[in-house]
C-alpha cells in the first residue's frame, strides 16, 4: 500500500533532482511502482471509490420498515424506545449490545428522510441595546463560610455585545435577588441599557389566565425606576437568554482556577467571598474594555439612587411569639407578642421593625413551610411551663448545638422525663442568661469526663475554671557597652 505522505515525497524528489531511484529510496517505496505513480495527477486516496456495501449483515433489516413507518408517524420516538418495542415484541431477536446499531440508523434516517428541524439564527447584539441577567447554581465550587457548607446562587449580569460581565452572591432566585443582582451591575457601569432581558421566573413574572405570563409589579417598578424597558425570553425557549447562560458556565471556570490559585475555597464572611468574585470578574472584564466603550458610548447615564432591593410586610406577632412570612414562621422577643411589625424580607435575611426602631434580624429561610425558632425568645416562659417542652411543634428548635442535644440525652437516660426536661430548660435558661458557648464548653467538659450535665456543673466549670499556668520568661540583662560602641561609631 502506498500512501498519500510517500507520493508527495515522491514528487518533491523528482521535482528537486528528477532521479527516480534516489526518489524512490527516499520516499520508501520500489523503483516500479515510483515509476508506477510518477505520472499520476491524484493521490492515493483520490482514487478510492466510497465504500457502498455492508461489513455485515443488517441485524435490523426484516423489521426496518415497521419502524420506519413507526418513524414517519411519530419521529419524535427514539431508537431506544423503539429498541424496547422490539425486544418486547420479539423477545431473544435483539440482543443489548445491538442498541447502538439501531441508534446509529435511527441517526441516519433522520438525516436522509426525516422532518425539518428547528432551525436557531444567531443574532447581531448592537452596543448598549440590552442586559441580560441569569441565576447558575454555585454548589460544584464547593465554597465554605468560616468552614462551614455554603449553599447559594450567583446572579450573573450580562452585555451581550462586549461580554461584560458582574456576579452577585444570592440566596434564592426571589425578586430581592433579582434586584440586587441588576443594581449591583448597573451601579458598577454608571450607566443603563434600554432593554432588560430575563428569563420567565417568578422573581420577574406571573401566570395569567390566558395562559401567557405578564411582568410582576415590583419587576415593572424596579425597571421604570432604573430607566429600562423589560423584556422575557419565550417560554420554554432559554437559548434565546443564551449569552448569559454561556456566561454562567465561562464564569464559574474563571472561579474555580482562580480558587485553585488562592489555594482554598474558604472565605472568612460571605462579604469576603463577594468581594473576591468581583476581583475575578475585573480580571476578566479587562479584555473586553474595548468593545465596552463602545457600549458605554451608547448608553444612556444612570441618574437615579438605589432602588431598596427588599420586600416590606406587615404581620402580627402571634402569642407562640412567632411571626409569618412568606409561609415560614420566624420566632421573635416575646415582649412583641400582640403587636403588629413590619418585616423587610431581603434576599439573604429578614429585619423586624416596631416602627422605626429595629428588633431583630435572623437568615431568611427559603422555601415555604420551614421555621427558625430562637431559644432565647421563648426559653423565660418555658422554663416556667416545662410541661409544654415534651411536645412543643418547634422542639428541635431548641437544641442549639449537637452538644446540647446529647446534654439532653444524657439528663433523659438519668431522670424521669418531666425532671429531665426542667433540667434541660435551666440549661438553656443559663445559656440565655450568660453566654451559650460558655454553657456549650461546659457541657462538652462534663460529658467528656461522664458527670451528670446539671446547671450545678455547668455553673462550677464556668465559676472556677481550671487556673492556666503562666510561663516562666527569662528577661536578659541588656550589655550597656554595646550602646556606648555604637554611639563613638556612628560619628556625624
């Protein structure tokens, strides 16, 4: 066999020297078929006929034609479907390892005789026309707060003319998110598209009857507010919000290497966290500066102030203490119980005002139907009613750290269960009172060493803890003469 690499040498050997033995030799092939190919116009290849025969026979060749009208009736099927109908059919005809061989000819039916597909056109984005912003689960990064599991979303938004891109760390895909996330990018620009585009979430819109979805009045107004006509991608059709999507996945390549160059995914607060994002972001918006002139150019100037990002509700406190918000229950200081508060719901927390003076805040809870019940709320009336603790709704609630619940296990193993819940209690009471990771330390002490965690104990390990031995240090007598040497040499 002779090769395309062989005749080509071939060539350039006659062509340099025109001695056919000397070519031959070097081309590595016989001095007769050099001759043979020296008056050739086409390579090897060149010459071969396409292949128009089977290697084998078609294992699917009796049953082709009730699959192909199959095919033509309904060519959404796919071939391991209609695999399937075989086997069922014909039980011990087909074999598993034959499922490729008809996957491979469903293929090329398809490309020969079946319908028209959808055809996507790539679109011409003209500077500044628009912003695109989108939420990408950040989980695969595997980033840590303060060690501990850090489970959240980055809004990413996006120009798509010059690739400009800014991350914002966000809990949930709400509208609270969506606000920061778009303000965050808009304020970084100072400047602001005509058109916003987003996909059909709930955050931006809502279902009508007619079966189509219209913009949600907190979308609308934080469009208006910013100066920015709104716009959706059809429903179900996210490649049309494909520049961002595409962003999602570059970006969080980006993070990911430059999480391996800072040699931890830790971060000490989820503002340090934030910030290194937006280093990122920088770092890689620097190539694009060009094309963003350009879109700034085009832009119009942001000339409003920041949009508050939060959603206000007003609700009453409840005599359980809690409060409702959003289908999830938040407990609250008992004193409020009775009252009417306002609770500003962000993306990441809630805040509780008694009119203008704020009560607490606590980490929102996402998702209807959940609680965060605080200990300290409750703990002055309970440990009055101990009675309640056995089956109080929120009990789990109340065990503010795996410690805790094995001080409770351990006084449940030694006491009958309405004593060991009063001693319960007057631990937490004294956690409340003082400093739970005191309380907390306590209790690891004693139930490391096997004592019965009461107050008692866990009073006498915080009262006189044990005395910390202080180190000996030997202070040297510093040499006088070496100052007076330095003086006589340092001169003028």
């Amino acid at each position: 066999m002779v090769t395309d690499a062989q005749v080509r040498k071939l060539m350039k050997e006659l062509d340099d020297h025109g001695r056919l033995g000397l070519a031959a030799a070097r081309a590595g092939m016989d001095r007769k078929t050099a001759r043979r190919w020296r008056g050739r116009e086409k390579l090897p290849s060149e010459g071969k006929a396409p292949r128009t025969w089977r290697t084998r026979e078609d294992p699917f060749k009796a049953d082709w034609p009730t699959l192909q009208r199959m095919l033509e009736a309904a060519p959404e099927l796919e071939a391991k479907t209609l695999f399937e109908w075989l086997t069922d059919q014909y039980p011990g005809r087909y074999g598993e390892g034959q499922l490729r061989t008809l996957q491979r000819r469903v293929r090329r039916w398809r490309a020969a005789d079946g319908p028209p597909r959808e055809v996507f056109f790539p679109q011409a984005h003209r500077p500044g026309e628009a912003a695109q912003t989108d939420f990408t689960r950040a989980g695969s990064l595997g980033v840590t707060i303060a060690g501990e599991a850090f489970g959240h979303l980055i809004g990413l938004t996006v120009l798509p003319y010059s690739n400009w891109r800014w991350p914002t760390v966000c809990r949930s895909e709400s509208m609270a998110a969506l606000s920061d996330t778009v303000q965050n990018a808009l304020f970084e620009l100072g400047a602001v598209p005509e058109w916003h585009q987003t996909d059909n979430s709930t955050a931006a819109t809502h279902d009508l009857s007619s079966g189509k979805r219209a913009f949600n009045d907190n979308y609308a107004a934080l469009m208006a507010h910013l100066g920015m006509k709104p716009r959706t991608t059809g429903i179900g059709e996210k490649e049309q919000n494909g520049d961002v999507e595409s962003a999602n996945g570059a970006f969080k390549r980006k993070v990911t290497q430059y999480l391996l160059l800072r040699g931890s995914p830790d971060f000490e607060s989820v503002a340090a966290y934030q910030s290194f994002l937006r280093d990122v972001a920088a770092r890689a918006n620097r190539s694009v500066r060009a094309r963003l002139d350009e879109e700034l150019a085009a832009m119009a100037t942001l000339q409003v102030d920041r949009r508050p990002s939060f959603r206000v509700i007003d609700v009453s406190v409840t005599s359980w203490s809690t409060v409702r918000v959003l289908r999830n229950t938040y407990s609250v200081p008992s004193r409020l119980i009775g009252q009417r508060v306002r609770v500003r719901v962000h993306d990441d927390r809630i805040e509780v005002f008694l009119g203008t003076a704020k009560q607490l805040a606590a980490p929102r809870l996402h998702g209807v139907h959940h609680h965060r019940i605080d200990y300290r709320h409750v703990i002055w009336s309970l440990v009055k009613k101990p009675g309640a603790f056995a089956r109080y709704r929120y009990r789990d609630d109340l065990f503010p750290s795996p410690v805790f619940r094995r001080a409770y296990d351990a006084l449940a193993g030694a006491e009958p269960t309405r004593r060991s819940d009063l001693a319960y209690l007057r631990l937490l009471h004294l956690a409340a009172s003082t400093h739970e990771s005191d309380v907390e330390a306590a209790l690891g002490l004693l139930l490391e060493a096997g004592d019965k965690p009461t107050v008692e104990a866990v009073r006498g390990v915080i009262d006189d803890p044990e005395p910390t031995e202080v180190p000996a240090l030997s202070v040297p007598q510093p040499d006088l003469h070496e100052f007076d040497a330095l003086l006589r040499g340092g001169g003028r």
